[in-house]
C-alpha cells in the first residue's frame, strides 16, 4: 500500500533528504519538529507487489487524470501526493458514487482499479477542461466569475467609503502579510483565493460559510470567523476584515494548515461580539491566526478551542455542483482520533487542504485570504442568496 512517505526504490536517500529541505521551506518547520501523528512524514521505501503501481506511476495516473496538477512526478508519495490520493478518492467516493472509498490518501488495491479504470478509459475529472480554461486566461460566466466580480466590486466600495474597520488597516504604519485596501488582488495569475464572510451575529458555533475559489472552480465549507476563546486580558483577538497572504503549513506542530506568510493585523476586544469600539485600541501583527481544522460541525463550541482562527469543520462542503458533500461517516471528533483511529479523516477539511495543495497554480501553495462583512453581500443579491442557501443546508446536517 502506498501511504504518506512511501519512495520507489529507484529513489535516491539525497533526493528524500531534498525534499524535506523544500517541505522545511514551505512550511517553515522542519519535520523533526512537527508532533508525532499521521500528519509527520516517515520515509518508508516502497517494494510494489505483482501488478502494483509504482509511486511514479500513480503520481503520473493522478496528474493525467488531473488530480496532480501542482505536483511533481519525483517517485516520493509527498504531501502534494498524498492530497491528490484523497482528491482522487473523495471524487469517485462523490461524483462516482463508490461509497465504500474513504478518502484516506492510502492507495491499496481499491483505489488501485479505480485509477486503472480512468487511465484504460482515459477519464479525466469534470474540472479539467474548467481549470485548462482558467488557466488560458477564461473565467467563464458562471459562478466563479461573479464572486471575482463581487471583490472587484467590495474593493471599489471601500475605496470610496472605508469602513471604519477597513479604514483602521489602510492607515496603519506596519500591515504585515494584511493589505490596504488599495492593494486587494483578485487577479487570474492567483491560483486560490478563499473568502470567509463575517456574519453581523456573534454564535460562537461553526455557522459561517467559507467559499474556496480555485482556478474557475468555486467550493463551499462549514466553519467560523469569530475569535473563540482566549486568556489574553487584552481580550478576544480578531482577525481585521481585509485581505492577507497564507500558505502552506502546521497548525501548532500537529496537522496541515494554513498559516500567515508574516503576520496579519489583529484588534482585541474584551467582548465576543465584534465592535468598532475596539478600534480604538492599537492594531497588533500576530502570526498564530492560522487557519485549520475544526473537528465536529455545530456541536462544538468556539470557546472550548479556538483563539482568533479561522476554523474549517470536516462534517460538509458543497462541490462545484451545488451538491452537499456529507463526510460525517469518516469524519473525526476529537484531535486524536486520525491518530487512534485509521478509518477517520478530517473530512471535508481534507478536502480545503488538498485543493490548495494538489491543484494550485502555485508551488508555494500560497492563498489569498479575504475577510469580509455579511452586509458586503449586499453588492449581489445572487450571491448573498447563494450563501443563505448553502448556510441552511450545511447547517440542517452539519453537526
């Protein structure tokens, strides 16, 4: 079975001892550093059994059925490999409707005549000939292409009128890896912007939606802007509305995220409802904002875990379809449980994660992350009902 450190054995030991070198400076940690769990890259060497697939060879099917677009055919089952691995297995688990197929990134017989069965039938996944077009410069005139109108759109709002929020970060004398205004990018040469959408109502539960815009495709998730919970008598910290840089990374040592290329401004307040009172107080550069894996859906309570993330649950995503993706069936609980438990994954996270890091047009996996208001809906009466739409319908099987 091919799995997370897995190399052929044509594989040279300076060519793994390279790769972490380029992993340590992607994610600016070094392996030997990152905690022990299914997330920490073991090097394990790989003896194919009789009509096994090579590493090689199923890097090579994944990127033919464009899977792997990010990737390189290097005979090391790597990060990027193993995001592929669960692209693979959670399109055919989804649009294939092989529901025994658990997105897991292990490639074992099963997964193995599936990927045989698209290259002997040359099948590619629906979102090759979208993502080929977005990369000859198309975005179409669907629904990717409103959402980069609406920021084209939201920029030009607060170009004319700051709000008070977006005013407090365009003067400010140090913004970090936050921008100003003036300097927001939406442009194609991006390969992923996400938006997370501030709802005006503080819950301190998981009920808001994130929207992943990936080279023409647009997918949703389940997850919060809100600050949780800390200990800091400064008060909650919140990530300010604007647009920052994220790349690829770890979240507190122990699973992949996404983390601040610098740092991004934060405001504290002493209160869980954000207020433009808090602006009163000076803006910090913080870099623990990541953005990453929230376990449960509703059940579980910001202030039990969360301070100042942006949080992703693994209970739903909806795909490019409209369709809502239910990975409850796999879907992890607790921190522990991919490491105790070999049949659970972090579910629909997984799937933010894999996206970025198998299909992004960047090598360094870095995203456009753009925090907005609810009432910045107001610019498209579609999208907004397009968001109410998906929040009732993650909320109705999130938990």
């Amino acid at each position: 079975m091919i799995q997370l450190g897995c190399f052929d054995s044509g594989v040279q030991d300076s060519d793994c001892q390279a790769y972490l070198k380029t992993v340590e400076q992607l994610t600016r940690l070094a392996i030997k550093d990152v905690n022990a769990g299914p997330d920490r890259l073991q090097f394990m060497r790989y003896t194919p059994e009789a009509n096994a697939m090579t590493v090689a060879e199923v890097q090579q099917g994944l990127k033919t059925a464009g899977f792997f677009t990010a990737g390189e055919v290097d005979g090391i089952c790597g990060y990027r490999t193993q995001s592929a691995l669960r692209l693979f297995q959670e399109y055919v688990r989804t649009y294939e409707k092989q529901v025994s197929v658990i997105p897991d990134g292990k490639f074992g017989p099963e997964s193995q005549a599936h990927l045989r069965r698209w290259l002997t039938g040359k099948l590619k996944s629906e979102w090759t000939p979208v993502m080929e077009a977005w990369q000859a410069g198309s975005m179409g005139d669907g629904e990717y292409a409103q959402w980069i109108s609406w920021l084209a759109k939201v920029k030009q709002r607060y170009l004319a009128q700051p709000s008070p929020a977006i005013a407090k970060v365009s003067a400010a004398p140090n913004t970090f890896g936050s921008y100003k205004v003036a300097d927001w990018d939406f442009s194609q040469k991006l390969g992923a912007h996400l938006i997370g959408i501030r709802r005006e109502e503080a819950s301190n539960m998981s009920d808001d939606v994130f929207v992943l815009l990936l080279k023409g495709l647009v997918f949703k998730f389940q997850g919060s802007t809100e600050p949780g919970d800390t200990k800091d008598p400064r008060g909650y910290p919140f990530l300010m509305l604007g647009q920052h840089d994220y790349h690829f990374g770890w979240h507190q040592r122990s699973y992949l995220a996404l983390k601040p290329q610098t740092k991004v401004l934060v405001a504290r307040w002493k209160d869980r409802q954000w207020n433009d009172a808090a602006l009163a107080n000076s803006l910090e550069g913080n870099d623990t904002i990541n953005i990453h894996w929230g376990g449960r859906g509703l059940l579980g309570q910001l202030n039990t875990w969360s301070e100042g993330c942006q949080v992703i649950t693994g209970s739903v995503y909806m795909n490019p379809r409209q369709q809502l993706i239910d990975c409850r069936s796999f879907m992890a609980i607790r921190s522990d449980d991919p490491i105790t438990n070999p049949n659970k994954t972090r579910g629909a996270y997984n799937v933010l994660v894999d996206l970025v890091t198998a299909l992004s047009s960047e090598q360094s996996a870095t995203v456009k992350y753009t925090l907005l208001a609810e009432g910045d809906l107001d610019l498209d009466a579609e999208l907004k009902a397009s968001i109410a739409d998906a929040r009732s319908k993650v909320l109705a099987v999130g938990n």
